[in-house]
C-alpha cells in the first residue's frame, strides 16, 4: 500500500498504459499468429501508420515480451517517479509527449525512405514497439540532474556513475543492432537520445535552484558545460566529438534554427549545476529525499569543485580584458575557454571527469 501512494500520478497512468497495452498486445498477437503479423492497431507500422495514428503513442507501450516489459516498467518506476517529482507533473507529460512521438514520428520516416531506397518489403512491415526511445530519454535526463550520483550493482562490485549510463545504452543497442538485427531498438535508442538532449538543452525552461525567489522561472535551457553533446562519451574521444559538435552548432546558427548562449547564460546554467549537485534535488532510488550523507557529500564535492573552477577562469578572464591593460585585445582572444566553448554549443573541458 505505502509503494502505491509513493508513486506519482502520471508514473501510474504510464505504468498502468504500458502494462494494459502489452497484454492486449500479446492477446491480439496470438490471434493473429498464423498471419505472422503484428497488432498493427497497436504496434507502429509505417505501412499501416496512417490508417491507425494513435499507433504514434500507443506503439512505446506495446512491449514484446515479458523480459522488455520488465525493463520498461522499472524504468518508468524509478525514472518517472523522480523526474515527476523533480519536475511536476505538468512538465514531465510534456517530455513523455514529446519523447514518445517525435522519435516514432521519425523512425517511420526513416523506414519509409529506407523502403523508397531498397525496394524490400521487410522495411515497409517493420514494426517499430517497445520502449527505447523513452529509456534513452530517461538516460538523458538523469545525466542533467544526477550525473555524478553512483549506481553500485552486486554489493558495490560494479559501480557506474549515472554520466556514463546514455553512452552505454547507445553502444549495447547500436552493437545489438549490426550484431542480432535488432535495427528498430538502434533506431529507437538514438532518436530518443537525440530528441531528449535537444529539448533539456535548448528549449525546457529551468527552475532557478540558486535563488530563493519563487517568481524566477530560469531561462530555457541548459548550457552548462556538464551537458553539452560531448560530455556523454569517454573523456577519449571528446575532443573530436566537440569540434564536430560546434560546427553543427555553427551551422545550425547560421540557418537560425538555433539561437547561441551567452556567457551569462553558460555561467547561470553552471551555477544551477552545482546547485543541483548539492542536494537540490531528491535521490535517485529516493523519492522521499533521504540519501545516504557520504554519497550526497561526494557528489557535492565534484560539483562544486567544477563550478571553482568555472569560476576561476571566469574572473582571470574579466581580469584580462579590463580596458586598463594595455593587451587587452591579445588577452581577450585567449582568455575565458568556458565563454567561447559554453558559447558554440561544444563541451568545456576543464570539469572534474571520473
């Protein structure tokens, strides 16, 4: 009884959705057996998807069996159940909404030009189902909130810290994908990945953590350094990530579609960071709030020293281009990385990385 009222309205209706619909999946799959189709009034299926539309929706909860729904169900718990209250209610529908559709909307695009392209029945009857794409979303969104929150698995003999969770996902669906043929789960899992991380980076408006005002609703964004596209991968292979990462900024600039941050809005969204890193936010397996204090402390630590040395550099910066010193347009070029990197889209590079 306590689990039920511990879990947040729109946790429940997706929890309840996702095992309403799969069942009903699978009763009406095994009825149509013998044709070895799927429920196309359930699942996705770009050749049938104009006739059925609500299959947009309907398809993320129609799991394939019993160890997928499993995952699923988990996932909604814990993840809906923190991000509903981290977020309200209101706003984590809209990025359910939002993650469900856009990347089912896009998948059968790709399938449909696929099939244009190859002229193979098989691209035209696939059956794109199943919850990935809200997984990799879900990913995405705890890297925002929790990146440096550790999940120790088999009594501490795996630990992982929430940061490298997307990268992992992607590698095991993309792997499983060229490997077993699950190409739906791969395309699924990166346009979750890519859909989520465009939204919380550019256009969800953030609360300000910092302030003790109730009337400031933040600004639209995130453009901490914490967040940017090539803070997902290994430490490795950030770098050429970054520089592809900041031209397909540029470009997207120069066309409009996106609009450049400023350095008042990098150091704000740094500042919210940090403020989230210091237990402005509810535990990860705790909705209730209570978290263990060495593990709250060390995430503290991390955050805060990435916003020192933020900050740091911030001052030398201010430092050098003040009017009085005469090489002031030389220190202006080569001071103030976390203006110019925060400020092109890319990833800063000076964080505490583990």
């Amino acid at each position: 009884m306590q689990l039920r009222v511990n879990i947040p309205p729109l946790t429940r209706v997706l929890l309840a959705l996702t095992l309403v619909i799969s069942l009903a999946y699978q009763v009406v799959r095994i009825e149509l057996w013998a044709t070895k189709r799927s429920p196309n009034f359930l699942a996705l299926i770009p050749q049938w998807s104009l006739f059925y539309p609500w299959v947009y929706f309907t398809a993320t909860f129609a799991e394939q069996n019993i160890f997928t729904l499993i995952i699923a169900g988990l996932t909604i718990f814990f993840g809906g159940r923190y991000m509903e209250r981290a977020w309200g209610s209101r706003e984590f529908g809209k990025f359910v909404l939002l993650v469900i559709l856009v990347p089912n909307f896009a998948a059968a695009l790709l399938y449909v030009l696929w099939f244009a392209m190859t002229k193979e029945d098989e691209q035209a009857w696939a059956t794109i189902q199943g919850s990935v794409a809200l997984e990799g979303a879900f990913l995405v969104a705890f890297k925002q909130l929790v990146p440096e929150h550790t999940v120790t698995i088999l009594k501490g003999f795996i630990r992982i810290r929430v940061k490298h969770f997307p990268a992992i996902f992607l590698a095991a669906n993309t792997i499983s994908g060229v490997v077993l043929g699950t190409d739906t789960a791969l395309v699924l899992a990166w346009l979750g990945f890519m859909t989520s991380w465009t939204y919380l980076r550019f256009y969800k408006k953030q609360s300000d953590l910092t302030s003790a005002s109730t009337g400031n609703n933040g600004i639209r964004g995130d453009a901490s350094e914490t967040f940017a596209f090539a803070s997902f991968w290994p430490d490795a292979v950030q770098p050429p990530i970054a520089v592809i990462a900041s031209s397909v900024y540029h470009a997207l600039v120069v066309l409009k579609i996106c609009t450049p941050f400023s350095a008042e809005e990098v150091e704000w969204g740094n500042q919210q960071a940090m403020a989230r890193g210091e237990g402005g936010l509810p535990s990860l397996l705790n909705a209730d709030g209570r978290r263990g204090g060495a593990g709250k402390r060390e995430e503290a630590e991390r955050r805060r020293a990435l916003a020192l040395r933020a900050l740091d550099q911030k001052l030398y910066a201010t430092t050098a281009n003040r009017p009085t010193a005469p090489q002031t347009a030389t220190a202006s070029h080569t001071a103030d990385p976390v203006t110019s990197e925060g400020a092109d889209g890319g990833v800063e590079m000076t964080g505490d990385s583990h």
